[in-house]
C-alpha cells in the first residue's frame, strides 16, 4: 500500500484555526505566556512527532484494516460508550453518586470486548501486534522530543495560570516506588481504555463515513472533550478556558496517526505512558 499523508489540506487548515483559537483564549483570559508555552510549544511538539514518525516509517507498508461489519451500529455503540464514560469521569470528579474508581475503566473496557469478541473480530483488529524495531524506534523519537520540549519550557517565562498541583504529574514522583505506581496507575486506568475506545474502535468507525484525516482529528477532539470534566469540575477551569486547552490535540492526532500506520496497542499503551503527559508545559 503507497505511503501518503492522511492529512489532506482541509484538515491541517482545521487543525490550525484550532490552535489560533485556543492560542487567542489564553492570550486573552489568561497571558501571552500561558499561550505560548501550551499552544506554540505543543504545536512544534505535534509537527515534530507527525514530520518524524513519517519520516522513519516511510516505506513500511500501511496495515490493510480489518473490515467494519455493522458501521453505522458499530460507530453508535463507540458513542454511547463515550458519553457513559464521560458522564462517568464528571460524576468521579464531583462526587453526585458514590461509584468505586474502577467502574470507567472497567466499563470501557467491557464495552469494547462485548463488540469485539461478540462480532468475532480478531485479535489483530484489537491491536494485539507486536510492533516493529522501526515502530519502536518511531516511539522513542516521540518520547524524546517530549522531552525535548519540555528542557525548552524550563527556559521560557512561566504561564500566567496558576499552578494545579494535581495536574502536574511531577509532583506525584516521590521515590521509584511512586514511579511504578503513578505509571501503572495510568496504564490501567487512562491508557488502555482510552485507547482502546478511541484510537482502536471510534476511529476506524469513524472513517467509514469520513475520509481518514478527518476521522483522526474528530476522534482526537472527542479525545480532548472527553477530559473536559476533569478540567471544569476537578481544576475549576472556567468553560471558555477549559475550551481552549481542549481545542490543543496533540495526543489524540498523534495517538490517531499511530495506531492507522502501526495497529499496534502495546505500542499505543506506551505512547500514551510516556508521550502524553506534559511535564512543565
């Protein structure tokens, strides 16, 4: 299958005006420093992982889908899982009904495995692929220019924003217990059932009515929208402020260009632990 961007320029107009229109929220309700480092800084990010990754995977054949048997039922289970777990996360955060931890990523999980194994799907369409020394090389360069981005944000002025504790995943690394914890914490709870509802079964739902490009940005806005709760009840984020983080889409695009090159879920799984978080951006 010929290498070619998913991206057509359609998308990458509308993936900019997002940005200039988060860029533009922070700037005005909370600093030209809160938007450089979050908007500028990310978008070298995005551009860096997208630009790289191609670069060391061109020529790698692209892994031929498995076929979609009910699209359109497929595509509106994938929703309504969204919307339960959303409404999950929000009750988790303010505390309405009294509902153990586990329940959103057992619920999300659950759901996946019920459409997956109950239409016979095979273990590749779930992403059970080892990846590749290429593919795991296209990680590392990701995981380092995360890095990289965030030795240049140390150099920069802060943001204007105040500080929240609980975002900053910094702040939670006390010893190499705490390391182990925090990482499976976010393995168990955010990285596989997140990706598995997003990247391996909304995504390929979704470009059954879209074209592909714009199959990952939506999936990578609902992506973003789905961590609104956590921004508007945990961090107490006014809605137009919360609006502008969410419209900055960096892991759901990269996560989303991955898993169409890769079909690899251990790969995602570790793109999520150690790519996604942002430590002093």
């Amino acid at each position: 299958m010929k290498n070619t961007s998913p991206f057509p320029r359609d998308v990458i107009y509308t993936a900019v005006l997002l940005y200039a229109i988060s860029g533009i929220i922070l700037l005005v309700y909370i600093g030209p420093w809160e938007a450089i480092r979050n908007v500028g800084i990310n978008g070298l990010i995005l551009l860096s992982w997208l630009w790289s990754v191609n670069r060391i995977l061109r020529g790698i054949p692209i892994p031929e889908p498995d076929p979609i048997r009910y699209p359109a039922a497929e595509l509106a289970w994938a929703l309504v899982a969204l919307a339960v777990t959303v409404g999950i996360a929000a009750n988790g955060y303010a505390g309405w009904v009294g509902i153990p931890s586990w329940a959103l990523p057992v619920t999300v999980c659950g759901t996946v495995l019920v459409l997956f194994v109950g239409l016979g799907y095979s273990r590749r369409a779930l992403g059970l692929v080892w990846p590749s020394k290429r593919e795991w090389l296209g990680l590392v360069v990701i995981i380092v220019i995360n890095g990289a981005a965030a030795a240049l944000a140390q150099v920069l002025p802060p943001g204007e924003a105040e500080p929240v504790p609980q975002a900053d995943l910094a702040n939670r690394i006390t010893g190499p217990w705490s390391v182990v914890v925090l990482a499976m914490g976010i393995l168990l709870r955010a990285a596989l059932p997140e990706e598995l509802l997003l990247r391996v079964t909304l995504q390929p739902r979704l470009a059954q009515f879209v074209p592909l490009g714009w199959a990952m940005l939506i999936q990578a806005l609902l992506f973003s929208a789905g961590h609104l709760p956590q921004r508007l009840i945990g961090y107490q984020e006014p809605w137009l402020v919360a609006l502008g983080y969410s419209l900055i889409v960096n892991n759901g695009l990269i996560g989303g260009y991955l898993w169409w090159r890769t079909r690899s879920l251990p790969l995602l799984l570790l793109l999520h632990l150690f790519a996604y978080p942002r430590f002093g951006i």
